[in-house]
C-alpha cells in the first residue's frame, strides 16, 4: 500500500528515507521562540482522546509542550484543543531573543485559512506508511481533494488485493509478513473498506511537519514509532514548479510550491495592512485572480516559492525575509467548497502502519 501511496503521489525518492528525512526536519527546525507557546490537552474532548492521552509518553508531552499552540484550530474534533496561558504569552514576552519577523499569532491565522486532506479509518486514525529505511510512519496530507480522493480509491483496490493475498497465504500455511512486514501482525487490517477523507488545516500539518513525533500503530501492537508528516501538493502543480525552478529543489521530497507574481495583491483583513501578496497552492488559481484583476494585461513571470522555506522565515527570530511580512496563502478554492462537507476528526498519536 505505500508503494502505491508514493507512486500515485509522484514522489521522486531520495535514496535514502532516513537522509531525506534528516535533511528535511533540519530544514524546518522551528525557532526557540516557536517553542515557547504550549500546546495543551483538552479535558472536553471524547473517549477516544482519553485513550491515546493515556497511551502517550514523556517524549509525546514533551513535544506537545514544543508545539506553537497558536497554530491548532479549534474545529479538531479529535486529540487536542489549545488555550493561549498567560504564563505562555509572559514566557514569549521575556525571551532574551527577538520577535520573528511577523507575530506567531499572524503566521497562525494565515496559515488556518488553508484546508488541507488526509485518508483516516472510520475512528479518525491516519494511514501513514513504512519507512524500512528510518523506521517510522509517514504520514499525508493533501492540498487538493481530488488527489485525497485519487489515492483513497486506489488504495482501497491495493487493499483488496492485499487482503487476497493474505489469505491466499494463510490457506497455504505462510504466517509471515503482515500489515507492516514482521512487526506486524499477521493479518491485513480491515479498515480500508471504512476509510474516509477528513480535512485538517495548514497549521497543524506544519506543526506537524517540523519536530520528530511518535504515534503507536494500533495494527502492530501498540508499538510506537517515529512519526514524520510531509504535505502533497497536486502533481500538476509540483510539475509546472520544475518547470518554473530548473533546479533540485522541488525534486527534493516533501517541497510544496508556492506560486505568486509582482503586482498582484489582495485586500488585508489585518489590522495595518491595507494589501497583501498572495502566494497560491494551485497555479490556474493564479491565473484566474490575474484575469479578474487585469483582464486587459498580460500575465507577468510567475514565480515559485517553497512552503517550509516561507514557513520558517516566518517563525525565525529576527528573519531578514521581509517578503513574507505581507504574505498570505490562498487556499484551492474547490479544497475550501469540500472542506466544509468533510469530517474534522484526526487522531495524533495514533496510526495504522501500512505497507
């Protein structure tokens, strides 16, 4: 199921999973002042919560304490809400290193109003995928729908397949390789015929995206394993970024493109902004606001610039990137029609390990 997971995504793997890994959390490292908003537990939330808040370590509190409790959105339904303490906002206030460039708080809006997709079963469990290599679970999450949707179908039909073959394997006596190899169980788990698409958004995949976590796999006895989360862009649009950037960057996984051009700007709901400049997951959106704004002149150079990279200038102390001060995401518009339709539930520190 990972095979096919990565194949229908289009990533163009490192040689190495674990090097690539490394190499992408050195990128997103988040600042010390990053570090200083806690995320906290909420004692309203179901059953469900209680038990994964249970089954969580000292690493798991430790790096919800890491975890800028100014990019969680509120609608999460499953895990975690956050409360901004005044013992937080007094610890930011006397950090002896300077303010990022924007307000964590700014950063934090801006990115919430992007909904992005992950596959989950019908508890709200993420489907992550194997990493022989870092011995961990990748875990997803899509900035368009349809590519969500692309990969749930597919991967239901690699799921029946599989499922065959176990069978296959168990009539013939072969109790070996399970639903993550050896680790596993023996069995492939029956949770791809209930899996469905819920929408978790932008701040909370990069907060995810930025520190080393662990979940267990509920399919491999309770095991726990490291965790990394990697947003998907489309793959047109991944395609028109190497093409706009001959270079490596957006070959490396896990590069999201971001796509803007001079002189086109949005009004600002931000108190004194008047403009800001958008920066669009979709190209043809773009293009579309271009059109709408200046339906006599011609598209100039379209620009790409890269998600973590424009993430992390935001949240640095002291980042010189004075480009992102006024930057805004601008969201699919068909991803932001199907996340109001789309469950809100995603369990952290939970996962089903798959192949």
């Amino acid at each position: 199921l990972a095979s096919q997971l990565r194949l229908c995504v289009s990533f163009i793997p490192p040689s190495s999973s674990s090097s690539a890994t490394s190499k992408i959390s050195s990128n997103n490292k988040p600042s010390s002042s990053w570090n200083q908003v806690a995320l906290h537990a909420s004692s309203s939330t179901s059953s469900s919560d209680e038990s994964t808040s249970s089954s969580s370590s000292l690493q798991s509190k430790k790096r919800r304490n890491l975890l800028q409790t100014a990019l969680i959105a509120p609608y999460l339904t499953v895990t975690t809400a956050i409360t901004t303490t005044p013992q937080v906002a007094s610890a930011a206030a006397s950090s002896e290193k300077p303010p990022p460039i924007i307000p964590l708080l700014t950063t934090a809006k801006r990115l919430r109003t992007v909904p992005l997709f992950a596959i989950v079963d019908g508890n709200g469990t993420p489907f992550h995928t194997y990493d022989k290599d870092s011995a961990g679970g990748f875990g997803y999450f899509f900035t368009s729908y349809i590519s969500a949707e692309y990969i749930l179908d597919d991967a239901k039909k690699a799921f029946e397949k599989a499922k065959l073959e176990a069978e296959q394997k168990k009539e013939a006596g072969d109790t070996s390789g399970g639903a993550i190899g050896e680790d596993g169980t023996g069995e492939v788990p029956d949770t791809w015929g209930q899996a469905r698409i819920v929408t978790v958004p932008l701040d909370v995949a990069m907060q995810l995206s930025v520190k080393k976590t662990q979940s267990v796999a509920t399919n491999a006895k309770a095991r726990k394993f490291n965790t990394y989360y990697q947003v998907i862009p489309a793959t047109e649009d991944l395609n028109a970024a190497m093409r706009i950037d001959s270079g490596q960057r957006f070959k490396e996984r896990g590069r999201v493109p971001l796509f803007f051009v001079d002189g086109l700007t949005l009004p600002s709901n931000e108190e004194g902004l008047d403009r800001v400049t958008p920066a669009f997951f979709i190209l043809k959106d773009l293009v579309t606001e271009w059109k709408k704004q200046y339906p006599d002149s011609d598209l100039p150079k379209i620009q790409v610039r890269e998600l973590n990279e424009t993430f992390r200038s935001m949240i640095t102390p002291a980042g010189r990137d004075k480009s992102v001060k006024d930057l805004v995401f601008v969201a699919n518009s068909e991803s932001v029609a199907r996340a109001k339709d789309c469950a809100r539930s995603y369990k952290l520190g939970e996962m089903i390990l798959t192949k």
